[in-house]
C-alpha cells in the first residue's frame, strides 16, 4: 500500500461524491493499493479494511486524530486527542471460514466484508441489517448432523454468532472508553475511521479547490502545477496573495 498524492485524492473524493461511504473508502483503498484488485479489497474483512485505512490516514494527515462525543447521560460534549497507532488492534490471520459451536450447533461463517455493506444500503431499519447480515455471512448451520435454516435457529445461538464475529475481528469494532467529567457518566464510544477519513478528505478537498481557485487566479497556473506543489509551498503562495 502507498499513499495517494493531492492529485489522486481530490480525484477519489469527486469520483465518490454520489456514492455510498463504504464504497467511498474503497476507492480510496483501490488506488492506495494498485496491485491488488477492487475485487479483491471489497471481499477482504472490515477489520483489514479499517487497519488500512488508519494507516492511509496517517500517511495523508499525520498520526494525531481529534474527534468529538457527546455524554448520552448529561449531553455533555467531549474532545477526544487520539492516535492512529493506538487505534490499531495486533494483526490477526483470520481463514475465510470460521466455525463455532454453540450447545448443539455447528456454525460455519465468514467475516463481514465491503461486499456486505453495499448490500445493507437497501436495508431501512437497523434490525434488516442485522438480519441480512447474518445471511450473507452464515455459510452453513447444523444441527445433529441436520442443515438448520437461520430463520429457525434460537435468539441464544444468533447472539452468539454475532458476539463470535466482533471478537474475531476487534478492528471492525473500535470502541472508546470515555468517562464523562461533568456527570462521570461512564460508556462505550464507538469509532468509525471510514466516515472520520472521509469527513477529513470532504473538508481538505474543499478546501484545497479554494486554495487552486485564489492561486490559478492571480498566477494563471493550472490546476495539476498548483496540486504538484507541497502544501507548505502552497501557503506560502496564499500568504503572499494575502499580503498583496
């Protein structure tokens, strides 16, 4: 995997303005990595997915992330100083089939992937999700020996499944650990580094199209000169037509 130059992204981020976020960081990803197939990266699971892209937004943004959360207690809301090293979770080599047994029953599963997500967009309520989910990922179920259809399996089992899946791939589920100083209400924050990149990517994309616009018009440069340039070499260009 390489990082993308101003170029790139600005094109990734206009190429993934109608589409869904899952597909947005998969076009990132497809360029970022271009020896591998966009096949390829849609079917690999969540957790490699998001350990590749906070390691792509160090690349593009530095190490330090600031994010915001609300107490669901008092309202309160929080600044969060965090880091993308700290973020990710050990690697883990994780086979394409993963089987659980749970009383009786033998599940066979694979983990979530881009693929699923783009099939959840069609999904109204948070309880479709789930179940769509659970269709496309549950290979096999058995019992005795016997094919058992998902639909007929206890809540036990299913909640089981679903805790096995989050366990199995902890960096799809990021979850912070905050504490509220104004009520010391104590809770779970989840993380979600894909619409954390791209709300990044959004605001540094509109911005730098402000920053060609000011420059293109006072110099005349085209907008792939004004994109070769470094950022900091970029500013100082700003500053002098600011000073003008």
């Amino acid at each position: 995997m390489r990082s993308l130059t101003a170029h790139e992204l600005l094109d990734v981020w206009e190429a993934g303005a109608a589409q869904s976020l899952a597909q947005r960081v998969l076009l990132l990803l497809a360029v970022a990595n271009p020896d591998r197939s966009y096949e390829a990266l849609a079917r690999q699971p969540l957790g490699q997915r998001d350990a590749q892209l906070l390691t792509l937004r160090e690349w593009l943004f530095g190490a330090q992330l600031i994010s915001v959360a609300s107490c669901p207690n008092c309202g309160e809301r929080l600044q969060l100083t965090l880091n993308t090293r700290e973020l990710l979770t050990e690697a883990q080599s994780t086979p394409e089939a993963i089987v659980l047994n749970v009383n009786d029953y033998t599940i066979h599963y694979r983990l979530p992937a881009s693929i699923d997500l783009f099939a959840l967009a069609q999904c109204k309520t948070v309880a479709d999700n789930q179940q769509l989910l659970l269709q496309r990922c549950v290979q096999t179920i058995t019992r005795a020996d016997q094919a058992q259809p998902i639909e007929t399996v206890p809540v036990t089992v299913i909640e089981a499944i679903e805790a096995h899946m989050a366990q199995a791939d902890p960096q799809a589920d990021i979850q912070l650990d905050l504490d509220c100083p104004t009520c010391q209400y104590h809770w779970l924050a989840a993380f979600d580094i894909a619409a954390f990149l791209w709300k990044e990517i959004d605001s540094w994309a509109r911005r730098i199209v402000g920053d060609i616009h000011v420059i293109a018009s006072v110099y005349g440069w085209s907008e792939a000169d004004i994109l070769s340039l470094s950022a900091s070499r970029r500013q100082m260009y700003l500053d002098l037509i600011g000073n003008v």
